[in-house]
C-alpha cells in the first residue's frame, strides 16, 4: 500500500466538514437531553455540557 500525501487546502477542508457535522450532531443531542430533561423533572434545563 502506498501512502499518499494529502495537501493542506484537502486537509483543511477534511477538518471543516467534520467540525461542521460535530456541531450538527451536538445540536441534535442538546435538543434530546434538554427534552427529556423536561419531561422527567417538569423544569427547563439551563445548561449542557458536551466534549
């Protein structure tokens, strides 16, 4: 197998499109969490914290 050198603009373009799918899937999570956080305590959440 040879290993292929990939330029810095792919690179840089590689790593926007999974910041980009990292933040749409913490959206969907904070929705979830703050959804069932209503429905077991009654209460609006007022923070979430994610890695």
């Amino acid at each position: 197998m040879e290993k292929t050198k990939i330029t810095h603009k792919e690179a840089l373009a590689k790593f926007q499109v999974a910041k980009n799918k990292k933040r749409e899937c913490l959206k969907q999570l904070e929705k979830s969490m703050k959804e069932i956080y209503k429905e077991h305590t009654g209460k609006e959440a007022e923070n979430f914290f994610a890695l």
